[in-house]
C-alpha cells in the first residue's frame, strides 16, 4: 500500500509549488522566461 501524505508535507509541496506558478493559473510554464 503507498504511503499517504500528512497535511503538513501537503502544505510544503502547496507552498513549493506556488514558488513556480508565477500566475497562480495552476500550471508550471516549461519555459521560465
């Protein structure tokens, strides 16, 4: 069985992951301009 996340390591990956969606459109350009 996969391992689940905690809400915390969840919050990390949101937070990581807002670094990159420069737009907030909840996508990652491939290209960083």
């Amino acid at each position: 069985m996969a391992e689940q996340l905690t809400d915390e390591q969840i919050s990390e990956f949101k937070e990581a992951f807002t670094l990159f969606d420069k737009d907030g459109d909840g996508q990652i350009p491939l290209s960083i301009d």
